[in-house]
C-alpha cells in the first residue's frame, strides 16, 4: 500500500497516521527515539505491509504485472492500489476525498516538527503537489511512476503500469474490493487492541 491507503488505515487516530506515514522513512534502530504512540504507528505500516505482500488478491495482481516489471511488481500494485482507492473512496469512507486529505494536509503541517528530518523538508512540497489526491489522476499517476522509475537500479518500466491498470481495470479493481475490507479489519484489530 501507498501514503493515501496506510493513511486511511490508521484509524484516524493522529499519533497512528504520523508512525504509519513515517515509517519507510526510518531505520528499525531509530523507532526508539519517538513516542510510544508513534511507535505504534510505525509497527501499524509494518504490519499492512506484511498483511498486503502475503494478501493472495495482492499476488494475483503482482503476478500480472510480472513479466512488464519483474521484482518491482510489488511496488507498482501498491501505486496502483492508492489510484483504485481514490475511484472507490465513498465505499470505504463517509468523508468526501478532498476534506480528508486536507485534514491529514493540516496534521502533517501543524507537526512537521515530530517526523523525521527528511520528511520535514519534505512535507510542505507534498502538501503543495497535494500529493494525496495526485494518485487518484493518470497525470499524477504518470508522475509518481515516472519518478519511481528515476530511482531504481534495474529496468523497472513502472510507466507502463498505466496502461497495464487500464486495459485490466477490472481485475484489479475486483482483487482490491476484496482484499481491501480485510486489510481494513486488520488494522481496525491492531488499533482495538
């Protein structure tokens, strides 16, 4: 899963949004230096991650994508997954996509201070880009592939995704709705707990 996914998974409790924002931003021997709430964020966005990579609906999608992306699979069905949110956003929220992520925009400005040093420099350009709702068009899209795509070692062809997304929509969209309502419970679990 990507920002916007473990955003919403985190139960809209402040403390657990910024850990699971964070937290691929961090090493394992620097969790220690934020607060237990946060840190209970950080072991939240582990456990999505873990949930969604063992997900059989995920691997189906991943397998798909294969033969165009190779390893990088995984990474470019959890880009995908934050653009198939966006397209179902009012099943799975009551809020429309525009408050909530202004909302999430303001927490992430009013305590920049409490993530780490990179990501405070950062936020403010995320927050400019909109870079929640960004995702939701081909165009942002487009962009976030592409600058995966500058970052990787290997061939990737994450631009190619796009095209993968539209011409198998609704397998994808299908393997999401189904998988998403159990990655929901499970984080509903981990923040009841």
């Amino acid at each position: 899963m990507n920002f916007l996914a473990h955003i919403f998974l985190s139960c809209e409790n402040d403390d657990l949004l910024l850990g699971n924002f964070m937290a691929d931003f961090i090493k394992n021997s620097e969790v220690k230096e934020y607060s237990i709430a946060i840190q209970r964020g950080i072991k939240l966005h582990r456990k999505i991650d873990s949930f969604t990579d063992h997900h059989e609906m995920v691997r189906q999608g991943s397998r798909r994508l294969m033969d165009v992306h190779g390893k990088y699979s995984p990474v470019v069905i959890d880009i995908l997954y934050d653009n198939i949110l966006t397209k179902n956003w009012s099943k799975y929220h009551s809020d429309t996509l525009l408050n909530f992520s202004n909302n999430v925009y303001d927490l992430l400005l009013n305590r920049k201070e409490e993530l780490p040093l990179k990501l405070q420099k950062r936020v403010p350009r995320m927050v400019e880009d909109n870079f929640l709702l960004k995702y939701g068009t081909t165009e942002g899209l487009r962009f976030a592939l592409k600058s995966m795509d500058k970052r990787t070692k290997f061939p990737s062809n994450f631009s190619l995704a796009i095209q993968q997304l539209e011409d198998e929509w609704e397998l994808f969209d299908n393997e999401f709705n189904v998988f998403f309502p159990e990655v929901i419970k499970m984080s509903k679990d981990f923040c009841d707990c």
